[in-house]
C-alpha cells in the first residue's frame, strides 16, 4: 500500500474519480433502485385524517371571571388541546370505535394544531388505515364538542370541516428517501474506488516510480494496441522503401 497519501493532490483525486466513474455510477443504480422497491413494496404508507373547528365567543365571561377575548380563546384552546390527548377521551374513542389499540399508541397519533391569532384549530389523526384515520379524527371532533359542554360548561365550540378520507399517504416522502439513498450511493461509490485505489500495490506511471522507489525514470515505453502497431510497422517499412529508392 502506498505510504504517502498526503502527495495526492486534487488533480489525481478527480482523475481517479474519472476512470473509475463506472463505480459511482453503478452504486448510485442500485441505491436508487433498492430504495424505490422499499418505498413500494416494504414501507405501509401512513395516511393522516383532519378535521377544523371553531371556538365561537360566550358573552366575554367565563365562570364570573371577565378577560380579553383572544385571551379567552387561547386559554380555552390551549384548554382543549390537552383535553383530546387524555387518557379519558383515548379511552372513550377506542371504546366506541372498538379500536385494537393501546392508549399510549393512540395518543401519540392525535395532534391538534392551531393558527397564531386565530379561534381555529384542527385536529389530526394517523394511521395506515385512511377509513380509520378519518373515523376517529370525527370521533375526536365530536368528542372535544361533548367536553366543552360538559366540562367547561361553555357551548362555544362548533366543528366546521369534518375529516374526509385522505387519498394520499404524508409518509413515506418516496422523493426525499430516493434522493438520500441516490446520495448515499454515490458517496459509496466514491468510498470503494479510494478503497480500490489505496490498496492496489503495484506501480502504473512514472510518478509511482518517483513515490514507492524513489527513482527517476529515463524514459517509458508506450502500449499500441495490435491494430495501431500494425499499422505504424507498415508506415517505417515504407519510409525505409521510400529511404532506398
């Protein structure tokens, strides 16, 4: 193996590269190939369900205590986020639903989400099933109008877009996977030629010569292909014929 990597500049690094680019090329195939048939075939697409509702206003008074209105809103927002991820509504939806799905799992599937400055928030939910995705999103929807009745004693909290079946899956992100696994590839590729490279021993150039022996070349003896040699013999035998005339 050669001893001194650090004489390698970037010229010979790139040329390296350049005749052994059949490598890169060919590990980038397979990466983006391999990567295209998990995402297909291995890969359960997850589909998520959505449902928008709207906390409406109750009289500026909750509970005898007066606040601002954006106030209100967010504390009951805030309020009711923490309300759909407990343990008694997850308790509830899988009961209904008859769901085959511990409370922990359910619950790290419901997220709600909410606009800054705005009295709309929505709900989400995910699953590999979209049908079952969208009934319990609407469960939740439903669920979190019964607890605003019920709980904070308030009816100011109406659903306006029930969950639809979604048709497209947010994961996996097949794009994002196949342009990872198309650089990673490559980078592969990059790693096994300097493999290749740096643990070839024997000497192809002069250069070779000057770092292993450390002996200068007087001359070197170029290769022709068979076709190329016939044909520079045929070309001295003429000027040697051309020489004698």
């Amino acid at each position: 193996m050669r001893d001194d990597y650090s004489e390698i500049n970037m010229l010979e690094i790139l040329m390296i590269l350049k005749n052994k680019w059949w490598i890169i090329f060919l590990t980038f195939i397979v990466a983006v190939i391999s990567s295209s048939i998990i995402n297909m075939y291995y890969i359960i697409p997850v589909y998520q369900a959505e449902a928008a509702l709207f906390l409406g206003k109750e009289n500026d008074k909750i509970k005898g205590i007066e606040i601002g209105e954006f106030q209100i809103s967010n504390g009951l927002i805030n309020d009711y986020r923490q309300m759909i991820k407990t343990r008694l509504v997850a308790e509830e939806v899988i009961k209904d639903l008859d769901l085959n799905m511990s409370v922990g799992t359910f619950k790290s599937r419901v997220s709600v989400n909410t606009l800054k400055d705005s009295r709309l928030f929505t709900i989400t939910f995910q699953s590999t099933d979209p049908q079952l995705a969208t009934d319990v999103t609407n469960k939740l929807a439903e669920q979190i109008v019964k607890l605003a009745t019920e709980v904070v004693e308030v009816e100011n909290i109406q659903v306006i877009d029930n969950a639809i079946i979604p048709r497209y899956p947010i994961k996996p992100n097949k794009t994002l996977n196949i342009a990872i696994a198309a650089a990673f590839g490559m980078v592969i590729g990059v790693f096994v030629i300097f493999i290749l490279e740096f643990s070839d021993n024997t000497i192809k150039t002069s250069r070779d010569v000057e770092k292993v022996l450390g002996l200068y070349t007087l001359g070197e003896i170029p290769r022709f292909k068979k076709a190329n040699r016939r044909k520079d013999k045929e070309r001295i035998w003429q000027d040697e014929i051309l020489a004698i005339k």
